[in-house]
C-alpha cells in the first residue's frame, strides 16, 4: 500500500507575495473603470444610467459571491477553490477587454464581481499556512491591499484611458490575473484543515436575492430617491428575504452561515464596524476626485483633469502600502481593537479637515494621506478580529461576510454621496454647490466616528489570531 506524500510547502513569503498578486488585481478592477464610465459611455453609445451597471453589476455579483466561495473553500480546499477563482476572474477580464458592446461589457463584469471570493479565501489559506506570530502582519498586509489597489485604480485610470483606450483598464490586470493563477497552483499548497459538509443551497439562494435586492434598492436609490416607493420597497423585501435566510440558516442541518457565529459578540460588532468602515473608503473614490474636477470657477474647485483628480489619492495609496507593512508590529504591541479605534478616528478626523480646510492642494493631499493611515490601520484590523472570534475551519465563511459587510458600507456610503451632490447642484454653475461636498464629507466622518463606538463593544482578545480548535462534527 502507498503512503501519502504531504505536499511541500511554499515559504510564507512566497505564498503572501502570490496572494498579494491576485488580491492587486481584483481590486484594481473595482475601481479602475469608475474614471473612464464617460469614455465607455461615448464608446458605446449608452445611456448614463445603463453605463453606471458596469459598477453596480460588480458590486452585485461580488456581494452574492464571496460568501458563498468562502465557505467553499472552508469545505473544499482553500487553494483549490482560489486557482477557480482566479481563472473565473480571468474569464471576465477577457470578456470585458474584447468587449465592444454595452451587454457584453457588463456580462464580463458580473464574472469579475464573482471571484470576490479572493480575500476570504487569502485570509483562510494565511491562517493555515502561517506561523501564529506571522498571522496578524500577513492578514493585515492582505487587508490593506483593497484599499491600495482601489486607490490605485483610480490614480491609473486616467493615465490607461487619455493614452490608450478602455480595453486597456482590463488588458493590464489579465496580465497580472493570469501570472496570479499560475503562481496559486504552482507555489500556494492545499491546507489539511477542513470543514466537512455540503452547501445550503437554500439558504445560498435567499442570501443571494436579499442582498441582490437590498444593493440594487441602494444603488439606484440617488436616481429614484430615498424616499420613493421604488427604494422603500426594495428595501422592505430584501430585509423580508434576508429575515428567511436566517430562519432556513437557523433551521439547516448544515448551514452556509452558522447563525451562532454571527451572533458571536467580536463577529456582529466588527461586521457593523466593517459596514461603516466600508461608507469612509468607497466614498473617497468618489468624492475626492469629483470635488477637485469641479472648475476653479465655482469658488472651491481646482479644474483637474482626470489624471490630475487620481493624483489626489495617491497619498491616501502609499500610506495605506506603508502602514501594511507594520500591521503585525502595530497588532502584537497594542491589539487589533486599538488598531481599529485608531484608524477609524483618524480617518473621521481626516474627513472632518476636509470638510473645512479644502482650499489648497496641500490640504487635500494631507487629508488624502491620513486618510490612508486610518483606513490602513483599520482593514487590518478588522480582517484580524474576525479570525480571533471564530473557529479555524469558520475562517473563509467569517472573513467572507465580513467582506461583503464592507461593499454593502461602501454602496451606501457612495450612494448617500451622490444623493447630497445631486441636491445640491446649483443652477447657475450646473455644478454641486460647495456645501454639498462639505456635507458629503461631514457624513462619512459621522460614519466613523459611529465606527468608533461600536470598535469600543468589540471584546479585547490576544494580540496576534490564534488558531482555534476545529470543533468536532
């Protein structure tokens, strides 16, 4: 009889640096296109609104998705599923770079939006595969990767379309995505640890349709209006649907989400933590560009062009690479609460000096870059809590609703932005009045300092995650 070999292991470097590679990619894809929605527009004759799905068709397909990958690789093999996933994403890159027509575009989107399994799947494999002292850097280094590839997307995405085209916001990252899964199956090794069992599909289907209609009610809420019965309605029927899948989860013999998982007081409260944190990163991507577009004119713009708008974040970019790079020193001295009560206050005072203090660039790029600080500190932070609190064969499903808590934060955050913005054009410019953009900031700095309170109810744990036992079937 043949014994089986244990397959080698790849270095923690090697495996984090391959990780990294594929966490860039699909990050950069979330953003990379939001600059150049005019030219795709012109290209393909679209309306706005039909063009704005290109966005709304990711963040949909991502929200839907990354639970459920999660829990797959928890089930199946981590590295196994990830290989997948990056060969799915690959497949939409392909689909959205051939593209020339609006449907096909946003088709290719949707499978980009799906792979959004890659960073609860990252987090598991980390988890498993690292030693425990190296655990906390690692996650929070992988964390920090979405805010500096959306950042980063933004800062690229002028320069790709004035010089290129729009194919090329997708032809640069296939790159990547490929080289990506290649290096998973050929350097990252499948972990031993797994949780045995099947797929609610159940309970998968009802999650799927309650966040699907609670984002699309979020998403098209600044066109329809908050208050309108199209938005309420929405609303009211994602929370009776999301009410059902907690009830079918309750009740399943196996469950896609363990309901006394999320009721863990280190889970729910980093989740609400996450939803918030999520408001003060996805809305930066909107309203700082935007604001520094607005003609000099108006009174408070500086008349940017696109390229010079995506300079702005910059900052925000290389803080949030630095402060990856000392999240695990930062976590074992102090602990990850007090890495995300810092971050998250930070970040609000951040937005708080841009409310009042925008007149130089000088004040921009400094409320950019702190911005970076406090978000760098704080996506590491929560991406560790959740570790902590939860079983290590829990770890892709936690981190993986954790991660949508984060999107669903960042829809709402966006689209209250654009809902302010809208109010306030003024009739004479054509453009939203200076008071709008300030309200726009004070919001998000209100979400943050709320992310404050809520980081204090999160229960001090050790300093670096540690493997918990897997509980016995």
């Amino acid at each position: 009889m043949s014994q089986s070999v244990a397959p080698r292991r790849s270095s923690p470097r090697v495996t984090l640096a391959v990780l990294s590679l594929g966490a860039v990619a699909y990050s950069l894809l979330q953003s990379l296109v939001a600059p150049a929605l005019p030219d795709i527009q012109q290209a393909t004759g679209a309306s706005a609104s039909a063009v704005s799905w290109i966005l709304t068709s990711y963040l949909l397909a991502a929200s839907v998705a990354t639970p459920i990958l999660g829990r797959l690789g928890d089930i199946y093999g981590k590295e196994r599923v990830l290989f997948w996933v990056l060969i799915a994403l690959g497949v939409g890159t392909l689909m959205s770079a051939v593209a020339t027509s609006l449907p096909l575009l946003i088709a290719g989107r949707v499978v980009q939006g799906a792979a959004g399994g890659i960073f609860p799947l990252a987090f598991a494999i980390i988890r498993d595969e690292f030693p425990k002292q190296g655990v906390a850097g690692a996650i929070g280094m992988m964390s920090s990767l979405l805010g500096i590839g959306g950042g980063l997307g933004v800062v690229l995405a002028g320069v790709i379309v004035d010089n290129l085209n729009y194919h090329w916001l997708f032809w640069i990252p296939l790159v990547a995505i490929i080289l990506s899964a290649f290096l998973t199956w050929r350097y990252v090794p499948e972990s031993p640890i797994r949780a045995p069992g099947t797929i609610n599909w159940a309970g998968a289907a009802l999650l799927s349709v309650g966040l699907s209609v609670l984002l699309l009610g979020v998403s098209q809420a600044s066109d329809w209006g908050w208050g309108s019965p199209k938005t309420l309605g929405m609303i009211v029927v994602s929370l009776l649907v999301l009410e059902a899948w907690i009830r079918n989860e309750n009740g399943a013999k196996e469950p896609l989400v363990d309901m006394r998982m999320m009721r863990i007081r280190g889970v729910w409260t980093t989740n609400v933590a996450a939803l918030l944190v999520g408001v003060g990163l996805y809305t930066s991507f909107i309203l700082i560009p935007q604001f520094v577009q607005e003609d000099a004119s108006t009174g408070y713009g500086f008349g940017s062009s696109v390229t010079a708008a995506g300079l702005f974040l910059l900052p925000s970019t290389i803080a949030m690479l630095l402060v990856g790079q000392f999240t695990g020193v930062i976590e074992r001295r102090f602990g990850a609460r007090a890495s995300l009560l810092v971050g998250c206050a930070v970040t609000a005072v951040a937005y708080g000096l841009l409310a009042f203090a925008h007149g130089s660039h000088w004040e921009v790029y400094l409320a950019s870059a702190l911005i970076g600080v406090g978000l760098g500190l704080s996506f590491a932070a929560l991406a560790n809590l959740i570790v902590v609190a939860v079983r290590q064969d829990q770890t892709g499903i936690a981190t993986g609703m954790n991660t949508v808590m984060r999107t669903i934060g960042g829809a709402l955050g966006a689209q209250l932005a654009g809902t302010l913005l809208a109010g306030g054009v003024l009739a004479s410019t054509g453009s939203p009045s200076e008071g709008s953009y300030q309200a726009g900031f004070l919001m998000c700095a209100g979400a943050l300092a709320v992310a404050v309170v809520i980081s204090v109810a999160i229960p001090g744990r050790g300093r670096t995650p540690v493997a918990a036992p897997v509980a016995a079937d």
